[in-house]
C-alpha cells in the first residue's frame, strides 16, 4: 500500500479477545487491526486461533470478553446479519455458492428487490452483472455455480461481497485449491480491491502467497497475536519461527533405496480424461504427481483406489492383474487412498478419532466381536506417534484443526499396514509444522517398503519429498522428472507449455 494516510484509519479492528471452551482457551487476548484499503495477512499454526477469530468477527460466535470495531461501529458482538449491514463479508474455502443457481442468481439471494410486492428483475440484473464483471466473470454465460472452477467460484463469492458493499472482506484459504494460473487472476482482483479501498484479510498457510499479496502481516500463537509486521520487510523464515516460537530445521528425506516394482500401469485410460498412463511404483519409492486443476491427476488416484473404473489398458500389483472394482477390493489389495477432501471423503466427523483410525481394519476375536480396548490402545499409540492433537482416540475429527485431521487420515492406513499408498495433496490447509511431520511419515513410510504417489500442485513439497516426479496435463502424464530437475520453469513448461512470465503476462492483458 505504502502510503501513511492510508493507515490512519482503521476498517477493522479486534482487541484483547477471549474465548474459551471448557478447559481450552481458544483466544487469549487477541488483537488485529486492519487500515482501510490493505490486504493484511493472517497467518499462524493449526489451534493459533485464526478460525476463531474470524468466526467472532462475522458474528457467528460472541466473545466472552474483548471489543470490536468494524468501520465506525464500535462493541463486544456483532451478529452475522449486523457484520454484514457493516460492510464485512467472510468468504470460507468451502463456497457457499447454490450450484444450481446461476451467477446473477447467486449474487442476488436474499437481496432480491421489489417495488409494490413485485421484483425488479431487471435491476437486479444489472446491479449484478456490474460486479461480476467487476471481478472478470460473464454475467451472461449460461452455466451454474456448481459448473464453476474452484477459482471461478471464489471469484463469485467476491462478486457477493461487493454487491453487498462490503467495506471488509475475510478470505480463508482462498488458494488452497487454485493453480498457478488461477491464483495470479486471483491476485488481480484482490490488488483491484484495495486500490478501491476495500480492505481484505487474507488467510493461509502458503506463506509465500501470503508475503506476495499482502501489505502487512499479522501472526497468531497460542490465541494471541504475535507480531505484525511488513510484508516486504518479512519473509517465510521470520515468519515460521513467530508461528512456531523456532527456526523450523527441515530434515533430509530422500537417502533411501529403490526396492522391487509394486505397482504397474500399462496405457491406463479412462475415456478422453486419462489416456496412455505408463509407470512402475517401486517399494520404497515416492513418486510425485503435479499439474494444473483438471489435468487428471486426483482422477489417477481415484482409478487406482477403485473409486472410478479404467476401460483401456492393465494395471498389476505385485505381477498380478489389479482392476478393483471398488475401494473395498483395492484395501483388500493394500491399495490407500488419502483424499484430497478429508472432510468429504476420508472422514467420519462426528466420530471418534480412533473409530476413524481403526475403520479399515476392524480387530476382532475369535467370536467375531471388535476388541475396542485393543483397538483404542492402538489408535493412540498411532495418534502419538503422529502428534496429533489432542491424542485422545475419543476426540472428534470435527474439532480438529486441519493438520490434525490429515494425521488422522493418514493413521487410518500405517493401521492397515498399507502396501501403496496414494496420498492427494496432503499438505493442502495444514501449517508448516504439521507438514513437516506429515513429510516425515511419508519418508518413515518409504524406507519400511510402501510404495507412494504423492499428489501436490506445490512444487516445492514435491521437491522436499519426491525421488522423481511425473507432470501431467490434459489427462496424460507430459513429463518425467527427475529429483534435481524438479524447478517451478520446469514443472510449469510441462504443466501449461508456457513458462511462468508467459503465464503471468497472459493472465494480465
């Protein structure tokens, strides 16, 4: 932003906030403060208190003490519908989007206008389609929320936003599931945004989206606000070791040897969206897979897991012909599978930890009876072994930070001994610390035997992790690379056919 006339006002403000839960004190004092016109960055640990924050500041939870100040409204609580009147506008990872609404639909729900009882369609038309053009959409295109990218989709909830004049707008890991492409496009608008005026607190663990966006930067441990500092005078280092309270020291991952082929595919296809698919998983083998949304790669994992069929070509585990026909048969094959959606896919929420860790592999006695002791023994030792938090098989996945439930997930298959594992952007919403840990498992995984294929479109984990590295696009595998070729210019010539700069330039005229 740089100017100081800027910052003498303040859209936002949160000061010494409380929460707590029982005996867990989710915020302990915490402060922010956001200046009109900035982006401001929000970053910290799962458990820091981000989610809390944020949820206090749209109006969904009330504070047990603290004060609030969202433009020249001052108090301890506002409601969801009062922060909205306010001009602040909160935009979740998960879309609240209809899916079968269409765009200027969606825009207008719930402020549709009317005069004598009747609706003013056509005003309601073109206030819309002002906004969403505003953010690079087609307010005449004939499609559906649910038929909109995941980029597309934030883009419409911003379009929300400024239809309801939001002053302030809270974006929580508006990337996690956005390419290169799409997060550039991303970035234009929200640069757009501020130069409006519109303040916008972005949330999320890449930290080096965070420090590319942001004016300043505010970091959270333990319910408390850390550090705010300029993002141009920060950087990742500085930033970890405020999340963490150390410099985080990454360990070396790859000395280990190749074992024998697992698992083989030969001109793997399903119809035009994978096509010729060839390559061998060794035991003690990571295999990274990149590429850009829609490029096939979470389809591969959901074919070799029996959640989608193949109709061309073989695939072999251990010599033998494996086409599983459902997810079942490929865990009886020891075949695993972490999704890239573990709230959707891998988890049951409002079950216990250790229900989830133990559910593909149910341990029985001789009467066919579950052996809960047993099993609640073995579930903690793994929850231990991971550090998750808190290591109670009791604990439920729905109050777990995200890292915490990756662990989760990831447990399930150490449990079921599983021979290939397939894990979909594992590092996606969880925080550094956690994801080293994650990382460590992975390598842990590796040198006892199991073959993995590690699915990211973060360049720089495939390069902490993988021995080679297959980039894929528009349904086939494009490229092969070796452990020291892995280079963002690499990965995205063969992802797009273009480099970065060409990338960037495009996404900009």
């Amino acid at each position: 932003m740089g100017e100081e006339t800027a910052r003498t006002t303040c859209a936002l403000v949160a000061a010494d906030l409380v929460k707590t839960y029982g005996a867990t004190r989710a915020l302990d004092g915490a402060d922010l403060e956001v200046a009109a016109g900035e982006v401001h960055g929000l970053v910290g640990a799962n458990g820091a208190g981000k989610s809390t924050l944020v949820k206090i500041l749209s109006g969904a939870i009330r504070p047990d003490s603290g004060e609030l100040g969202i433009g020249d409204w001052q108090g301890s609580h506002a409601s969801p519908r009062q922060a909205q009147e306010l001009g602040l506008a909160t935009i979740y990872q998960e879309a609240s989007l209809v899916p079968s609404l269409g765009l200027i639909a969606n825009v207008m729900l719930g402020r549709e206008s009317t005069r004598g009882g009747f609706l003013r369609r056509r005003r309601d038309r073109e206030s819309s389609a002002e906004v969403i053009r505003r953010v690079g959409l087609d307010p005449t295109a004939r499609t559906v929320a649910g038929e909109l990218s995941p980029a597309e989709q934030q883009l419409l909830e911003i379009a929300k936003a400024l239809h309801r004049e939001a002053r302030v707008i809270i974006m929580d890991e508006p990337t996690a599931a956005l390419g290169i492409e799409d997060t550039v496009r991303l970035f234009e608008v929200i640069k757009g945004l501020r130069d409006a005026g519109v303040s916008v607190v972005y949330i999320s663990h890449r930290l080096d989206d965070v420090l590319a966006i942001s004016d300043r930067i505010t970091v959270m441990r333990d319910g408390r606000r850390v550090t705010t500092v300029e993002a141009d005078e920060s950087d990742e280092a500085s930033l970890v070791k405020a999340m963490i309270g150390r410099a985080l020291e990454r360990q070396e991952l790859r000395a280990r040897s190749r074992g024998a082929a697992v698992l083989e595919l030969r001109r793997v296809g399903q119809g035009t969206r994978l096509r010729n698919i060839s390559f061998t998983l060794h035991a003690g083998e990571v295999v990274g897979v990149t590429g850009l949304v829609g490029s096939g790669r979470s389809r591969l994992a959901r074919v070799l897991f029996g959640a989608e069929p193949f109709d061309q070509g073989e695939m072999f585990l251990e010599g033998e012909p494996y086409r599983p026909s459902s997810p079942a048969k490929a865990i009886a094959r020891g075949v695993a599978l972490v999704p890239e959606d573990r709230k959707r896919d891998a988890l049951l929420l409002q079950q216990g930890a250790g229900k989830n860790i133990v559910l593909a592999k149910m341990i029985s006695n001789s009467l066919g009876l579950l052996r809960l002791k047993r099993e609640n023994q073995e579930a903690g030792a793994l929850m231990r072994r991971l550090q998750v938090k808190p290591p109670l098989p009791s604990a439920l996945p729905a109050s777990m930070s995200g890292g915490n439930q990756q662990k989760v997930s990831i447990a399930r298959w150490l449990h079921a001994e599983a021979q290939v594992l397939v894990l979909d952007e594992p590092g996606q919403g969880v925080d550094i610390a956690a994801k080293e840990q994650i990382f460590e498992v992975i390598h842990e995984l590796a040198v006892q035997g199991c073959a993995l294929l590690v699915i990211s479109q973060e360049i720089e984990e495939l390069q902490q992790i993988a021995d080679r590295v297959f980039v894929m696009r528009r349904g086939e595998i494009n490229a092969e690379l070796a452990a020291d070729e892995v280079t963002e210019h690499r990965v995205v010539e063969a992802a797009m056919g273009a480099t970065i700069e060409e990338t960037v330039k495009g996404v900009r005229a």
